[in-house]
C-alpha cells in the first residue's frame, strides 16, 4: 500500500497525484482505478465510495445513479484530501475499475 500525496492547483481547480505512469488527475484517473483504495483527509482514510457501490449495483441492490453519486462524493473526498492510498505496489500505474 503507497500513500501518494496530492498535488493541488487551486487556480486549475486541479489535483494530481504521481502514478506508475507519471503525474496523473486525482479526479479522473484515481476515482477510475481499480488500485485506489482510499482517499487520506486528515488523519483519517476514506475508503473509495465507488468500490461500495459497485458492488451493490452487481448484487442488484442498488440503482446505477449510485455509481454516479460514489464518482461525486469521491470528487468531494479529493478536493478536501492530502492524499491517495494506493495499492499498486508493482508501479504499474492505471488499471481499469470497470
């Protein structure tokens, strides 16, 4: 597990986060990737609200508009976070979630 610091431009409205791929976006490629696990604000660790509801979307318990929240939510855990957990330990950098 890596704790990859972010790395925010607040001008942009951007946060970046460096990857096994290079400088990537916390907003669209960490929320997408099978490896993040978590979002670190403060001292606590978030984990990814994605990989909950993915799996309640597969088990049928869930509509698919919650996919869509978890994607927001996570957005909002990223603007107010200092960094990602990750668990690609290898470096192989993103991973597709879905």
């Amino acid at each position: 597990m890596k704790t990859l610091e972010l790395q925010k431009d607040q001008v942009k409205g951007s946060a970046k986060v460096a990857c096994g791929q290079g400088l990537v976006s916390a907003y669209s490629d960490c929320a997408y990737c099978r490896h993040c696990t978590g979002v670190r604000v403060g001292r606590r660790v978030i984990s990814t609200p994605q990989s909950q509801a993915f799996k309640e979307i597969r088990r049928g318990m869930a509509p698919d508009e919650n996919l869509m929240n978890a994607a927001l939510m996570f957005n909002t855990y990223v603007r107010d976070g200092s960094a990602i957990e990750c668990d690609d330990d290898d470096g192989t950098g993103f991973q597709p979630r879905y």
